[in-house]
C-alpha cells in the first residue's frame, strides 16, 4: 500500500495494523499463469502479513517456477489435496475462470478466507451458490479481484465523491481498450471467455455500480468487427458501446475495443451534479513527455499488468489486512454476482439486437 | 522494483536474480526519521533478498517504534556498537548529514556495504576522504541516494536517451521547488542544511552530470527572499537560479524554490539534437482530473516523499541487488563528490554575487 | 479564413480566391440576437468579399444597432420587403428557427443565394420542401449553418481522416455540454427549441454523419433531469446519451448535458481501424495554465459563441467563397434534413423509452 | 479581436468603439515580405477603422501583388514619395530591420501615426533618436510591434497578474524556439539580424520587462553551436540560455534556440508569490490530439507566423483603435530602446563570456 500514498497513510497503517505480533495468514495460491505468477511474486515478496505457504497448478513448470524462485517449498498438483494437507488460513484463487466457484466453495467449506480472481461464476447460477456459501460462513472473508477500485487513482476519485467533490454522480463512462496486437490472440479464447463484455466490461461494470451506488436495470448493446472480421465468425465483436440504465434513473456507457494502437487504455468517467472526475484519459506509460518529430506525445502502457501494477499489489494487501483486522472487503460476492449477471444480459443484448431489461 | 515495470521486466528478475537459494543481505539502518522510517518499512518489508536486521538511532522512541512495528530486536542507540556486534553485511545511513561521511568510512572500514542518503558529506574534504575509502574497498557495494535516478521516469528517460530519442543531450533544466507551507520550518534549517543550493539541488545537479555525461565548469547563481524574507536574514533565499556550464560545453539551468501553492514541482527537462524530453512538468498526484468551477484540473504531490515513494523502493532494491550480483551500483562516490563540490560553489556564486569556475 | 491557418494557405487563398476584380456578394442578413449580431459583425468587417447592405429583424432595436454601430443603411422590418427592395445577391438566416425553411424557400425562389442557421427545418416535412426548392434552383448557392465543421480543429481532423492517418473510422464520440448557468433559462425554450436533443446534439449529429461517411440507422436514447426538475415537467432531460448505429454498422455515441460547471464543453472522439482523433478534450479558454492552491488548471471557454467564434468566422467566409468560386458547399440541403431526421428521431426515442428505427 | 474573445467583449468594442461615423484611418504600407503581406491582408480585410490606401516596396512584384490581391491602387518605390503625395493618416512599416528608425523617424516628422515592426532600431543610438522624435510628437500613436503582447494567451495572464492571481510576480521563464528546418537559413542572416539574441529574444525580453514592471540590470548569457556549427563560424550560437536580474531583484531566465523538431516552440512562464502561470508550454496546432502508435500527441504550430496569427491581427486592430479614441498604446519607444539594449548586452555577454551590468 506504500506506493500509492503519502507519508500520512503508510504511518497510520504502520501505527494501526501492521502490528508484528500478528501471526502472518498463510496462503496456498492457485494457478500460476501470467496473473498468477504476478500475484505470487506480491504474496511472496510484498504483501505485509502475508506468508504464501503454498502454490497448486495443474502445470508442472508453474511449480516448479514457486520452488526455485519464490522458494514455496509446499506445491500441489491437486487442489483437494492442498486444502486437506496445507496448513493454510487463505486460499487465492487465480485458476482458469471455469474453476473459481467450486474452489471458492471448496475452500470457505473448509473454514479458509478466499481471494478469487474476477469472475466469480462463469454463470450466473455458480455465482448465486457462490453467494449463498458465502453467507454462510459470514466471519471468513471473500474476496473478489475487482482491481481497478483499488488502482490509487480510482480509489482516489472514490473518496472525491464521496467528500461531495462533484456532488451526486449519475453518469459513469466507463471503457476497456485493448492493443491491436493481441486481437488475434484473443479469438480462440471467446468460447472460454464468454466474449467481450464479459472478458473486457466486467471491471467498467462493476465500476459504474460502485461509484453510483444504484444496480443496472436496463442494457442496451451495439458493436461489430471492424477491424478483425474473425471475431464475427464466432459471434462475438472488436469493438462495443453499452448504454446502461440503472434503478433511480443514472446511467453508464460501457464500452470495449480490442483495436488500439496507443496502448492499453482503460479509463472512467464520473459526472455529477457539480462537476466531473475522469480517470486515465491518456494512459501515459508514466511521466515523460517526448518532444520530436511526432509532436508532443506521451507513450501509453501496454497492458492492464503495466497500468495495475500498483492495485494488484493494494488489492492483495487489503485481502490481507481484511483478514487480521476482522473487517469486510469493499468488494463483496454480490459484487462479483451483479458483475457476471450484467456481462451476461449485455452479451444477450448484442447477440439479440435488443434491449434486455434485467430482473 | 515490480512497481515500475511491466510484466516482462519483473518476469526477467524473477529468473534471473532473486533466486531464493541466495541468502538474504543483513542490513543495519541508521536514523529513524521521517526519511529513515519509510526506507526501514521498505526494507522490512518490500525489498527483496533484505533482512532488516538491526536499528540505530539516538532517539529512544524511534527505537521503540522498530521493535514494535517493524519486530527488528536488535536496536542500538551507539553506531559503533552496532557495527561490533550486530553481524550485518550492510549499512543503511538516513542519520544526520553531519554523520554521514564518518559512519559510511567507518562501516567500509568494517568491510560491510554501505549506502548513505545525500549528501554524502558536508563539504568538499570530507566528501574526498570518503572517496578514498571507497577507493580501498572496492568490493563493496558504496550507494549514493540520488533517488530521482531511480524513479521510473527519471531512469526511463535515462533509457531514451541512451537509446538516441533525442540525440545528443546538450541542454538539461532541472528543478526543485517545495510548497510554501513549509517554507518557515525550513528557516531554522539554513545554518546546517547548508541554504537552498545544497539542500534543494544536490539532485538536480546530479541529474544534469548524469543526463549530460559532462562535468560543471563554471557556475553563475541569483536568487532572492521573494516571499520570505526571513531567509535573507540567514544569507539564503527562496527562489533561486544557477546558470551552469560543463567541460564541454553544454548547459544547465537549475532552478530551486521554496514557494510553491500548487505542489512539490520537482521536474526535468532535457535538450538534445534531435529532440527534448521532459520529466513531471505537471507534478499530478495521480491519474484523477477534476472538471469544476475551478476549471479542468489536477490536484499534485505535496512533497518529495510523495512524489518520489517508487524510487525509494526502487533504489534500495538495486542496492541489495547490486550486493546479491556483485554489481556496481550507477551512482558511484565521485557522484556524490561532484555534487556537493557543485552545490558549494552555486552558494559561494549567490554570496560573492559573480560566477564561479571550477577547479 | 485567415485564423485558422498558416502562411502557405493564406498565401494560396490570396493568389487563388480574392481577386480583387470581382464584384463583393450583396448579403441581407435576417435576426439580430446574440448569434445574428456576431454574424452581422462579421460579415461587415471581417468577410472578404461580402457586403453588408441590408438587414432585416422585427426589432427595431436591432435595426438601429446596425444602423449605427455597423452603418448598414438599408434596414427592414418585413422580410418580403427586403426581398422585393433590396438588390441582394445572397440572404442570410439568423431568424427564429420557425422561419428558417419559409425564409429559405423564398430566397431561393428570388434567385438568391442562401445561408441558413441550423435548424434548416422545424420538422421533417418542412425540410423535405426545402431539399425540393434547394434542387430547382441547383445553381444557387445553399448553406445550412453547421459551424463546427469549419472549427479550424474539426477541420483538420477531416483532412487527417481524409488522409487515412486514423484508418476507416467507424466509431463516433461526441457531445454538447453547457454550463449550468443557462439550464434554469434553457427551460422556457424546450417547446420551440423542441428539446435537447434537436437543442444540442444537431451539430453532433451532422459531426458523426461527416466522420462516419454514413447514415443514422437506429436511435436509443437515454437521460433524465437529474440536476433540474423542471426539464422532466416540460417532458425533456438535463442529460441523455443516445447510442446510434450507421448503416454499415457504424456506431455513434452522442450526449448532451445543460448541467457543467467547468465550461461549455463540446467535444468529439473519432475511432478508427488504426487510430483515434479526439478534438478539444479539455475545453481550455486559452494557452493559460494556472498553478496554485486548486491544483494545475485551465480555465474553460464560457459557451459555443466563444468556443466557435473562429468557426462562425470561417462558414460565413466559405459561404461567400461559394458563391464567388461557383463551389458547392461541404453542407447540403441533405445534411440539413438529416440531422433534423435523426433529432426527431432521438427525441422519440426519449419520449417513448425504446430503440427507434429510421426509414 | 474579435478572436480572442467572447460575445461580452464583441459586444462592447461595438457598442463603444467603432462607430461608423468615425472616418476611416489611412494607411500606408512599407515592406511587403513574407510578414508584409500578411500585416497589410489583415489591415485590407479584417481591421475595422483602417483604410489600406497605399503600399510602399523595393520589389516591384511585390507592388504588383498589393494592386491584384489587394486592391491597392497607390503603390511606390520610393517612401519618401509615398509620404509626400499619398494623403495618409498613418504609417506601418514591416521594412527591413535598418530602415525602421530613419523611416520612423520622418513619418513622425510628417505628422504621421506609426507602427513599426521589432526592432525600432538596429542600435541603442537609433532607439534614443526615435524616442526624442517620439517625444516631440506626442499627440501621435508609435506603436511598436511586440506582438506577443497582444496574443489572446499572453493578454490573459497579464490580466490575471494585474488580477493578483499570482500575487507578485518575481520570475519570468520565457523561450522562443525555431524548428531546426530553418537554422541553416538563418546563418547568411546573421550579420544582419545581430545574431540570436537580438533576432529571436527582443520579445521575451519585452515580455519578461512587462510582467516584472521593471528594468533589467544584469545579464549573463551562455550558448553554443551545438547542431549547426556554421554558427559558431559566425560568432554566433544555436542554443542560448540568459540569467538576468532586475533593478528590483526579480529575475528572467530567457532560452533562444533554432533546433527544434517538434514546432515553433515559444513559451512564458510567470512565478509569483501566489502562484504560476504558463502559456503555451505545448505549442499545439489546436486542439485535435492523435491516438496512435507514436501515442498520445498533439502536432504543433510550425512557426511564428502559425503561431502568432490572431495577435497579428489584434495588435493591428489596437493600433487603429489608439489613433482612433486617441489613445496611447501599451507599447511605447522606451519598450522599443530597451528590447534592443538588452539584446545588445546579451550578445556582448555571450561574445566576452561575462555578466554585464547595464547602466
């Protein structure tokens, strides 16, 4: 949490919790892919009062990558097995989507906190008996990897509003924008995936419901492969715009593009009735400016590791802190449920050309 | 260092240097201040391949404040009696400047690894007898903190320069200006800070030596108590410039002020033939724009700490690392030589109120 | 013309257009207000080649203002008058937006050449009549006011479109923001100005129609009164976002708002296969940042008058360059039609909560 | 002026200045050259109040430009001839740099208004004739061209400052910066433009005076040939930076350069003891920024010419408006005797390698 605050903060969290008297929460971690590893490498190396204990992965190299460089002298094939054998308090899911729900329940079943990644439930049916396990073990805490809400900045234009700053916020404009390069890459996964919105808009979703406080009602969706006409083959689209309407009237334009050339370019829009906040208009790589013969320009990230860095490493931090402190997460299973329900009615929408009005 | 990398880059030093089977550095820190807190909180808990293994300091309540929030037993209010009998490999210096150049011989002299925050010493003399020093031990790592080559703009723009962006450097405009609300704390400091060249612009005179690769020959300064005119009182002033030249010809302009209302505005700017980067000419808290009454804008760090919290981790990470590898560390003592040479002769330059040429 | 552009073209319009020779276009100028004032103003001292001779306006007031303060002699009451007395070339249209298609038509039947403020139409048949009218008399000159398009940055962004630096575009952005100043004064207006959508977002629909190269197939439009009531008791909105789709599958996005604080802010995003174009993002008044206690800030441009002062500047000279060069205008009959089209259309859409399809 | 500014002020120029019943200003032309051109196109089509009766060049194709673009029916090759037969009000010399005193001088002598291009004089000598000669005609508008005074940016800052926004200004950054493009072009010009000083700072030195509201008293300059070492060969340099002091204590930092690949790079920074202003830290074409695979940017303006253009046209309308309200302007000689007094001293600098103290 150093990185993103000033001196204030990280002394208040030095006389507040971090307390060395604690006993570190011991962690098993699933799934060591590309997130995976970088979760790992923060638990291992970062996350204060955290101890990762142990690693599960299907994939031998991934095992062998926690016992040689992160030391994790505990590593399992089998997630049963880790849970039944590993003295663990946490379990931090970073599976393949399809698996989060059963290991979630698996896992508060045995008594254990859980971290999952975003989604959920690859439906909306998982996502609901993931809710209800979750209510049944009320003092474990359960996690669900929002980052964005804990990127400093958007975390920043949270408590903005919430001090009145822009007064009472009614439209979110909210996007998720991927380089060109990866599109190709990305069509073999849309099956998996479930397709953009729910690959791409799941975060603007949840986004948009967190700073307006209010659950969508009404999505209306349009796209097309403007770019790369093999997303069309498979149903899907490159580029989508989502008008959202939510109970009390507000409203959220969702949109989503895996055709940029600038870079990664993830950014959200608030307008109140005082005045607006707009977070990561132009996703700079950090604070140079270029000056040649192109202009005045600024290079962008490249991806959401590059633009999240600091909120995957804040994230895991508060799960932590969550865990020692007693506290609830401001991220809950309703949360992850409302996520995966909206992403479904929005892909509904495009796939039918209609609007869906949710229930 | 994962805070300023993308994924690739932390994926390169995962495999190829923390490799666990190393054993970790014992570090000693010395002076819990401000400064020395967060730089003992990073290496407590953030700096790979670090144990935080001992603590000095002459106030018994930051002494206190190690043991029980940072769990660090060892605790030493002498520095040589920890240097007997803690068993460390490393050194830590964030005590007064006035010890630096004393404590970092004496812990060479011991054969351990030293880093000392700047300056590295309080006048020319002392800065060389550290230099020879160093010149006998040269197998330890000796670490300079010109934490701004390590901010991940600074050392980014280091990397387009060497890679030709803007061909040759020849102009660098650096700065170094401090909010106003703290401007009459720091009349009390003048006498042993040194005034404003040496307490503002240490770094930024290492970063024209380090942009340019070029040594100062003549420096010409002016200034004035434009705001507080307790600072002319004590022979200092509130805003100031020096005009610089090198060897070989190029410039610095070097600018410091003490009277900021909108920020900590520490940025740099660099000129060469074919281009002219510019480093944190908006010194933005972060990535939040705020559209009001006021306008369309962004609200910016309040101070050094803020604005430069990634280079502090970032900086004692390469320290260890440069240990663990065998590395020599970028900044070396001639660095810190050069630095306090320049910043006496911009101060004699204000008081003789003429141009100064370097040895 | 002159203000928007380098030497090279100045130099060019020079040497090709304004030939001294021939004879200036006779203009009778029709409304006197705010907007008929700025065009009379420009049109007497600032337009090559156009005379001012005449104006017409049903207040006296007007009337005397031109006569004294622009020296414009001839000066009537009734339009007809004007028509039939006056020996003009050329009539142009500031009237109340209910006489723009009646003025138009009789103009063009006297052989003139004819300017109209948007709207062209009150509704679609009125526009129809005037398409008809415009296609008699095919010779004339005839040239609906949509002024952001000779914005010297819209502009340029079509000549980079043109050029193909963004590739095929097939996504627009774009919005019409005004202060909250004039909302509670917006309110009387909603029954002639026949709401926000035909109010606001007509010049952002001729915007997306020009990027796009395409025609508006479906309309959905969402908003509400969230910040003043008394737009929801007169059946229209403070804020709405319509999401349209092209006939080639195109999209837009396009939102209008009566409820800024910050300024008039009328911008536009245009996305294409290989880039993106945002023009006048951050609204700024002028070249000035302001850094103090608020933070590093812009001032913002008040309204449209002042935001699109150079725009109204350049139509009105473009104007007369047709009708001195022969040339048809970039802004058709057609165009004026369609964006009232697409206005009805979105308002419908509003009224009745439900995805409209045009013909 | 009508482009820098909102409906209020239009509205109040027209209401109190221009009034019809006032006789068109006379005036003749001197100088039709690139700049020439431009000044008497405004002065033909855009200034209200000016009546451009007559040109004046040595080059006859540039008459004959003046009688077919213009319409100029009164041109001559001699100035004197000019003077005596054309009946004119006032003068407007854009000459070449050494005829401007001596022409100056007897349109004065004439009776005549003047304004003349930067410099008023090659030489201190010919600045103070031009002052008393000024002095004895003191119902007469001179007017000197300092552009930069009138461009809608930097007027707004200085209406800002006069606000007290700032409080009290103490420093003034200040550039002008050519695109490297045309350095090589620049060196034949040495000899006569009086080399980089002289040729490109008379503005920032005008600008820095003007926001002070005070004399310099010092300068130091430094520079070198470090992209085109034909410079050099002329005693001249590329890149010049000048530290100088005022006879109050403020201070000016004022940078030339000619090697610039991004655009016409002229910008002023003003520090004060409230706060800082900047104007045109990014010399942007307008407001269209690109999104693409060099990131995010912005194209500038090419040159002074692009960049400039609205306070060419202003400062000729400001011009008439003093002769007709029989005001003076905020331009006088003194500006114009101590611009180059300054330049002189700032190349001596440079030239000696030493401060040098004004009188």
């Amino acid at each position: 949490m150093l990185v993103d605050t000033g001196w204030q903060t990280f002394n208040k969290r030095l006389q507040k919790k971090w307390s060395i008297s604690m006993s570190a929460v011991k962690i098993g971690i699933v799934g060591l892919g590309r997130l995976g590893k970088r979760h790992a490498a923060n638990l291992r190396f970062r996350v204060q009062g955290a101890e990762l204990k142990a690693a599960c992965s299907i994939v031998p190299e991934e095992l062998e990558w926690a016992r040689t460089e992160l030391g994790i002298a505990e590593t399992y094939i089998d997630y049963d097995e880790m849970l039944n054998e590993a003295k663990l308090d946490a379990i931090f899911l970073v599976s393949s989507s399809s698996m989060h729900a059963v290991q979630s329940m698996k896992a508060l079943s045995k008594g254990l906190h859980v971290f999952t990644e975003k989604p959920m439930g690859v439906n909306l049916e998982e996502c609901k008996k993931v809710e209800n396990v979750v209510g049944e073990h009320g003092d474990q805490v359960f996690f669900v990897g929002f980052v964005r809400r804990f990127d400093p900045s958007y975390s920043y234009a949270k408590k903005l509003i919430d001090e009145g700053v822009i007064g009472e916020p009614f439209l979110v404009r909210s996007q998720t924008v991927d380089l060109d390069e990866y599109a190709e890459f990305q069509v073999d996964f849309v099956p998996s995936s479930g397709g953009i919105f729910l690959d791409c808009n799941v975060h603007d979703i949840d986004l948009a419901r967190w700073f307006l406080g209010s659950e969508v009602k009404t999505v209306y969706a349009k796209g097309g492969s403007y770019v790369h006409k093999a997303f069309e083959e498979v149903n899907d689209a490159d580029n989508t715009i989502v008008l959202t309407t939510f109970e009390d009237g507000k409203m959220a334009v969702i949109a989503a593009s895996r055709t940029a050339f600038h870079g990664h370019d993830t950014h959200t829009e608030i307008t109140g009735s005082k005045g607006i906040l707009k977070i990561g208009m132009t996703p700079a790589k950090n604070r140079v400016e270029i000056f040649d013969v192109h202009g005045a320009r600024q290079e962008c990230v490249n991806d959401f590791f590059e633009r999240f860095q600091e909120g995957f490493l804040i994230e895991a931090q508060e799960f932590v802190d969550c865990i020692l402190e007693g506290r609830k997460p401001i991220v809950s299973a309703i949360d992850g449920t409302k996520a995966t329900e909206v992403g479904f009615a929005m892909t509904d929408s495009f796939k039918q050309g209609r609007e869906i009005v949710l229930d």
